[in-house]
C-alpha cells in the first residue's frame, strides 16, 4: 500500500497538467507586473528576487567547485553569499556573474515547464531547491523568508485544486521573469549617481578586466531575452 501511495506521488509530479485557460495566464502576468512595478509592492515582493539571486550565486558557486560557506538574506532586501576557493579564474567569474541573470534564467525554466505541462513539477522543484538553499542560510531573516516561501510552494502543491496549484505557478513564473529584468536597471541608477562601487559587475570588471558597463549591459540582454523567450512559452505564442 506504501509502495503505491509513493508511485502515486512520484506520477503527480512527473506527469502533465492541462493547461490553464489564456485568461489565467494573462490574469497572473498582470498580478506579476503589479507586484514589481509599484515601488511598494517592490519594496516587499523583491526579497523573492533576492532569493533567487544569492541562491543563483551559490549554486554556480557549488558547480564550479567552490566551498559554499553560507548566504544571508536581509530585511532591505539586499544578500550576501560567501565562497571559499580561488580568488580568481572561471568560477569565480561564473559565481559573480550568477545573481542577476538567476530569477530571470529560473523563470525561463519555469516557463519551459509550464509550456509543457509539469505544473505540480514546478512547485515540487521549487520546493525542493528552497528546502535545500535553507541549508546554507546563516541568518534569522534569511531563514524566515525562504521557510515562507518554500511552504507557500509546498502547501499549493498538496493542498490546493489545480486550477490553484495552475495560478500560482505562473504567477511565480511571471514574477521571475518580470522581476529580473528590474535590478539591473535599478543597478545602472545607482552606479550613474556614484553608488554601488562594489556591486557585480565592478568585481567581474577586476576579474576579466572587462568594463562593468559590459556585465551590466549582459545582465540587460539575458533578463530581455528571457522574459521575451519565456513570455512566448507562456502564452503559447
């Protein structure tokens, strides 16, 4: 009986969802956009991003073959994540060049999901990765917010209709993508007034004596594309 109940949920989660009307799609892209477009929907909604970001960072840390020492999420909604390994070289580079393009290049995956119809896939994935990013938190708020959101995607999942379970993944999806491109124009204000001296592009600027203007305009083109590309998926385009 156990053994069945187990192949039960193993066929959720890698089985195909119909999927939602055009209505809902739309319906949660403009659900996304008013949770990043607002200043103070964005001041709130943005520690999601940040998750994705310094989760970004430490798992092309982990990849790469640095040491992962931890990640901390703050209340202002900005993160650190520490590595340990070579000052240097590609894994460096590829591990400070991870945060920004990270909600954006997740959202895309979320989005080839969707398109193909793993709805409960998605939610159980996100859990999964959240449940193993908590790991690695090394302070009080950081552990809030991801135990928060890693059980709104764990109680959707088990708990809900899939009309629900069907919403909430794209709005999650959406977010990602429309969320990403935000930061990296945030970014540019802040560098064209003189602040963030010290942000990603300016240590991968030290690292491939590459301009940081040039990382920056790569944050640009992968968060454009993704939303583009990802977009088109999820509206079946």
């Amino acid at each position: 009986m156990e053994t069945d109940h187990l192949t039960d949920i193993w066929g959720r989660v890698t089985g195909s969802q119909p999927a939602p009307s055009l209505w809902l799609v739309i319906a949660t892209a403009v659900l996304a956009l008013a949770a990043v477009v607002p200043h103070t929907a964005w001041r709130l909604s943005r520690n999601a991003i940040t998750i994705a970001h310094e989760g970004g960072h430490g798992l092309i840390a982990l990849v790469s073959g640095r040491r992962l020492d931890g990640i901390r999420l703050h209340s202002d909604t900005s993160g650190l994540t520490v590595s340990r390994g070579k000052p240097t070289g590609l894994g460096m580079v590829l591990t400070a060049a991870a945060g920004y393009v990270a909600p954006s290049l997740l959202g895309l995956a979320g989005a080839a999901l969707l398109a193909a119809g793993h709805i409960t896939a998605l939610l159980w994935g996100a859990t999964a990765m959240l449940l193993a990013m908590l790991v690695m938190i090394r302070n009080a708020y950081g552990v809030l917010t991801v135990v928060l959101a890693g059980a709104a995607f764990l109680l959707v999942s088990w708990l809900t209709t899939p009309d629900v379970q069907a919403g909430f993944g794209y709005a999650a999806v959406w977010f990602l993508l429309l969320g990403g491109v935000r930061p990296p124009f945030e970014l540019q204000g802040k560098r064209r007034r003189g602040g963030a001296v010290d942000s990603d592009p300016d240590q991968l600027a030290r690292l491939t004596h590459v301009p940081a203007a040039l990382w920056l305009g790569l944050f640009h083109v992968v968060t454009l594309c993704s939303l583009m590309g990802g977009g088109r998926w999820l509206l079946g385009l």
